[in-house]
C-alpha cells in the first residue's frame, strides 16, 4: 500500500526567520519533515530553544512551535509517496535520530558558505534544508549528492508534489521549545557547537 512522507516549508514567525526571507526575498525560511498529514510531529534542524536562536541541532517539532505573539507560519506542504519499505526506515531513522539528538549539530558551517553555493559536509551536521535533501536521497528521489541546494531550489524541485498551502494553528501544551535553558552564555554554547564542527572537518 502507497504510503506517503510530507516535506513542510515554513516562514517561521521569528526574527531571524522574517530577516532570512528579507535578504533572500523569497516565502519560506524553514523546511521540516513530517510522518503524519497532521504533522503534529515534524523533524528538523533548527535552534532547540526560543531564547537560544543559535544553539542548533536535530530537533522534533509540534505545532505550537510555528505560533507566536499571535502571528502564524505560513505553512507549504508537498506530499510525497513511497513506499511501506521506505516509510519503515525513514521512521526508524528518524526515532533513531532522535533518540540520539545530542550529537547532532546545526551546521553553521554550511551557513557561512551560502553566498558561495558551496555545502560543507560534515559528520551528523546539517543544516534544514541539507538535513530534508539527505533525506531524499535516502528516499531515492532524484537529487544529487554534494550538490548545492538552496531552500528555493529545494522548493522548487518538490513543487508537482505540493498539496496544501495553509497557516499554523496553536496547539496546547507547548513543548519545551519555550522554557528558559539554564546555560552560562549562549555565545560559549555557540562557540562550542562552531569548534566541534571544525574538529569534525579533521577527521573526514
């Protein structure tokens, strides 16, 4: 039986995702992956707390995440089918992920090289849009290993799939994507990530 994977494209209602779409001046700053058409849960990379926008990593979603002061994302959504083999693994996967959510980075990295088109692949690191392109690969959708993706190209790319352009509603209870993060300075969490990439460069 055709099962189906959904890629969520988002305009995230926060500082950084508003001047994301400014400079790059296209709709949506954010892509996610869901299991589910409800997509109550989706999985990503993306900052893991509210008040610590640069402390990044492998994250699950839930909708409350896209609703703030009032404002919601602008949700665009592409639904892509496979298979019940394929839908198993990407489960598996994605559990496992997050079972292991800690040694996941955001891949500031990879953010610093934009300009340049240029990935930088590293060892459990990926930014939102590498993380959704590695899992179409796995998926065998056609998409070209080391190549660049931009969230516009990616938009792109999945565009025949798209079947549902909506805003998010506000769910209850939020998850603790909200709570205050009892850490000495968001800059040295920062920094720490930044050098553990680098060392992850070394050992390629």
């Amino acid at each position: 039986m055709e099962q189906f994977i959904y890629v969520v494209f988002s305009s995230t209602p926060y500082r950084i995702g508003k001047t994301i779409r400014r400079l790059t001046r296209q709709p949506f700053n954010h892509v996610s992956i869901a299991l589910d058409p409800q997509r109550e849960q989706m999985y990503s990379f993306a900052r893991r707390f509210y008040r610590l926008p640069f402390w990044g990593g492998f994250v699950r979603e839930n909708p409350s995440r896209f609703h703030i002061h009032g404002k919601p994302a602008l949700f665009k959504v592409c639904k892509l089918p496979v298979t019940r083999e394929q839908y198993t693994q990407m489960k598996n996967r994605l559990d496992d992920m997050y079972q292991n959510a800690g040694r996941y980075l955001y891949n500031h990295l990879s953010v610093l090289t934009t300009l340049l088109r240029r990935p930088v692949p590293l060892r459990d690191a990926y930014t939102c849009v590498e993380f959704c392109v590695h899992c179409l690969q796995e998926l065998g959708y056609p998409v070209e290993r080391g190549q660049y993706y931009s969230l516009a190209d990616l938009e792109k790319l999945l565009d025949s799939y798209a079947s549902v352009m909506e805003y998010a509603l506000p769910t209850n209870p939020r998850d603790d994507f909200f709570q205050d993060r009892p850490v000495r300075s968001p800059l040295w969490v920062t920094v720490r990530d930044i050098v553990t990439l680098l060392c992850r460069i070394e050992k390629q």
